[in-house]
C-alpha cells in the first residue's frame, strides 16, 4: 500500500473509532453526564472508556478517546433535525415523492384529460348546440310557419282556416323574434294539427253493436230539470277504421282522445235512432254526417245540438 493511500485511510479510521466512542458514551450516558459534569477530570474518563474498550479487546489510542470525549461535549457526530420551515417541509415532500408521486400525478393526468374534455370538446359542442337553437328559433321555426300556412291556404275550402291559420303564423313569430321557444314551437304544432284537420276525411256514424249503447241521456248538473240526449257516433275513415279524434268533453271542458263520444242531439233524433234500432236490432238510418277533405267540420246529415261528451 502506498504512502497516499495509508495517509488518507488513517483519518477515516479514525473517524470511525472517534464515532464509535461517541456512541458508547451516548449510550452510557449517565456515566458521561456525570463525569463530565463533576469534577473528576478529563483523563479519569478516558481510563474508564480504555477499560471498556479493552474488556470487548479492542484498543483505542489515547488520543482518539480525546477526541471522541471532545465530540460528545462538542455534540458532533449527533444529529439535530432541522427546524420546522418552507424549505424542510418541501425537501420531505420530496424525498416521500416515491410514496405520494404515483396517485398525484395520475390526479394531474385526469385533470388535464377532464380539462380538455370539457374546455376544448364539451365547451365547443354546447356552444354550437346554442348556435344551432338561436338559428332554428330565428330562421327555422318562422319557415316552418310560413310552410304550413301556405299548404293550409292552398288546401282549405273554407275562410275560416286561412284566418285561424294567420293567427297562429303571427302569434308563433313574435314567440321566435322574442325567444320564446316553447310558443314558438306551440305555434308550429297548432298549425300541424289545423292542417291535419283539414286533410281528415271519414263518415260519421252512429255506434250500431251489440256491446256497446247506441245512445244515453243524462241530467245536466247545472240544470238538473232538463235532460241531454247523446247517440253514441264514431268516425269511420275511407279505409274502413276507426279514427281516434281529439273530443271536447262539455262537461268537464277537457280534450281527449277517443275513437267513440256522445254527441248532443235534439230528443226527436234521439227517439228515432232508438226506434231504428228496436224495429230489427240494426240502424238503417246511422249516418251522422261527413267530413270532407280541405274542411274543418263535419256536414251533418240529421239536426244535432253541438255538445259532446267523451265519458257516460
């Protein structure tokens, strides 16, 4: 071994030896305590810790247990951790980053993943959700009007849908120029339907089987002294079905959608459609009336009051 390398061993080895008598003396510290608090001097000490060291068969020089005496009373080779502040509450947060460095980045990674989503995906697509309804409330939903309006004036054989119709054009564009969707769309369906109305075409008859009334008379609660009289009708369609009809019930002033209703006749007509039907069981005369394509009513083929009930 060379002369460097002896050199440079030896202070480490001595350190060491420095290091462990130091520890000896920590853990044998009422004996330090109290030899170096009293009055025994500085050399009874080390005779003591050469005594220990050499029951264990170890020899120490003199002037490492100096050292090591000095140290303890220096507090070298002791560890004092740092003081509680920003920079040592960052340092351990670094060192356990193993620890919480998984679960915080897979944290980071989902917020960036949902920050895109909703800012650069969610975000553009409601914005373009809105755009897409302001242009239907501003431009489609007044062409729809205007649309339906033009087929009900061309296809309606009475006056009175063209002006119900215009009606419903002008109250549906003021709904859209305000930005009332839901009236808007109102208006829209309401011109659908009057137009549905005018295209209808069926027979109106009356009921004419054997499980169900041909007709029915009830004491109107408002005027229990009179009597209303109703034949039960339907309307037949030109393939033969029965149609389903929205019926405003005058008694409770609701519309329903029924394929049968009691419609209010005067009490002659009442009388003759029993008598038809008592004579052989079959209504010859069943008839009602007719609704014809471009018109909004039925043309009635027998006098009839008007009211109709979709209950009995």
């Amino acid at each position: 071994m060379s002369d460097v390398t002896a050199k440079s061993a030896a202070p480490l080895d001595e350190v060491m030896l420095a290091m462990d008598v130091v520890d000896t003396l920590r853990h044998r510290q009422d004996l330090a305590t109290r030899e170096l608090a009293g009055v025994t001097r500085e050399q009874q000490l080390i005779e003591k810790l050469r005594d220990i060291y050499h029951q264990q068969g170890i020899e120490v020089p003199d002037h490492i247990l100096k050292e090591g005496v000095a140290a303890l009373a220096e507090s070298r080779f002791v560890y004092d951790p740092p003081k509680p502040s920003f920079g040592a509450s960052m340092a351990r947060i670094y060192v356990g980053r193993k620890r919480w460095g998984k679960p915080v980045a897979a944290l980071v990674l989902a917020l960036i993943v949902g920050a895109i989503g909703y800012f650069g995906v969610y975000r553009p697509y409601e914005a373009g959700q809105a755009r897409q309804a302001q242009q239907e409330l501003a431009v489609g939903l007044p062409a729809q009007m205007d649309s339906l309006y033009q087929t009900i004036y061309e296809e309606t054989k009475v006056q009175q849908a063209v002006v119900q119709a215009e009606a419903l054009r002008t109250r549906g564009k003021a709904f859209a120029a305000e930005g009332n969707r839901v009236g808007a769309e109102k208006a829209v369906t309401d011109l659908t339907a009057l137009r549905d109305r005018l295209r209808l075409q069926y027979t109106l008859r009356v009921v004419n089987r054997s499980d169900v009334r041909s007709g029915f008379w009830t004491f109107p609660e408002i005027n229990t002294e009179a009597t209303n009289y109703y034949i039960v009708v339907e309307a037949i369609g030109d393939g033969g079905n029965p149609l389903t009809l929205p019926i405003l019930n005058e008694e409770t002033g609701t519309t329903e959608n029924v394929n049968m209703w009691g419609l209010r006749v005067p009490e002659t007509v009442y009388n003759a459609v029993a008598a038809d039907k008592q004579d052989d069981g079959i209504i010859q005369g069943n008839e009602v009336g007719r609704k014809a394509d471009g018109f909004l009513d039925v043309e009635y083929s027998m006098p009839v009051l008007g009211g109709a009930v979709t209950r009995w």
